[in-house]
C-alpha cells in the first residue's frame, strides 16, 4: 500500500524530525528528573507533560509516513543534558531546545514546498503552529525564573509553575 507516495527530500526530513521529537521527549524527561531532585515538583510535573506532547508529536509524523507507505526508523536517542547549576540554566536549556527544533520544522516545511508536496506542507503548518507556542512558554518560563530567581521565590513560582504556563502549553488543557 503506497499511499500517497513522499518523495525522498521529504522523507528524509520528516524521518530526522521524527527522531527529533522523541530526543526531545528524552529531554524533558531530564529535566524533569533534575527537577524532582531539587524538589521542585511543580517544574518537574510540567516538564513531565512536555515530554508527553513530545512523543505525541513523535507519533504525529509516524502516522504520517505510515499513511505515505514508507516506514519509520526509530534511531538511537542521544544521552540528554542532565546536569545543570540551577533552574534558570534548565529553563533556558529548554528554550534553546525548542528554537533547534522550530528550525528543524522549518527546514522540513522547506523541503516539502520544494518537492510540492501538498500533504506533508499541510502536517507540517500544525508543527509550524505549535512551535509559536512552544517558543512563547519558554520565553515566558526563563523571564519567570529569572525574576524569581532576584526575588528569592523559586519554590513559590514552582507552586504556580502549572497554572501559569499550562493553558500557553497544553491548549489549557
Ligand atoms: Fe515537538
Ligand atoms: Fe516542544
């Protein structure tokens, strides 16, 4: 069963992408780790729940590639930043993993109009779409720890951490 069949450019990113989005799950399951060390367990249950989105976007562009007739490869997932001096490093550790991957999601959306492909275009704008998101929350996340971080009030921001930033993150979920 062919499907609608992708043509090797194009496959050849949204199979990278693929394996992007599940490091990045690995990712944030670090920091959630590290996280829950230094009991902040308001940071660590958001982080958890990005990790989750993260493998959900996995399956997205799986089920996309399945749908085109060509097969997924899971690839070897690199070891993840587990250390860090303190949670501002993490949430910005965080925003810079999401700016590698909005490019990486944009350099796929430029293979697919390259190639004229319409199907992988359209899957690619809902990723297009999320990566504002995702960008947003991480902006707003370091510029919080940084001025918790004056204040003294890191624990009290960990209390909040989900409300504040759930609804920008998870579609207010
Ligand atoms: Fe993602
Ligand atoms: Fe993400």
């Amino acid at each position: 069963m062919p499907g609608l069949p992708i043509k090797p450019a194009v496959l050849t990113e949204i199979q990278r992408q693929f394996n992007h989005e599940l490091s990045a799950a690995h990712a944030y399951t670090a920091l959630a780790q590290w996280c829950a060390a230094q009991n902040l367990k308001g940071f660590a249950r958001f982080f958890h729940k990005q990790a989750g989105e993260e493998r959900e976007h996995a399956q997205k562009f799986m089920d996309h590639l399945l749908d085109r007739g060509a097969s997924p490869e899971l690839l070897a997932i690199p070891a993840p930043r587990t250390r860090f001096k303190n949670v501002l490093e993490v949430a910005q550790h965080a925003r810079e993993m999401e700016q590698v991957n909005t490019a990486g999601i944009h350099q796929a959306y430029e293979a697919a109009l390259a190639e004229k492909d319409y199907p992988a275009q359209v899957a690619l704008q809902w990723f297009i779409s999320e990566q504002v998101e995702e960008e947003a929350w991480c902006d707003e996340l370091v510029g919080r720890v940084e001025a918790a971080n004056c204040a003294g009030g890191a624990s009290s921001l960990d209390r909040h951490l989900e409300k504040i930033l759930d609804a920008k993150a998870h579609g207010g979920e």
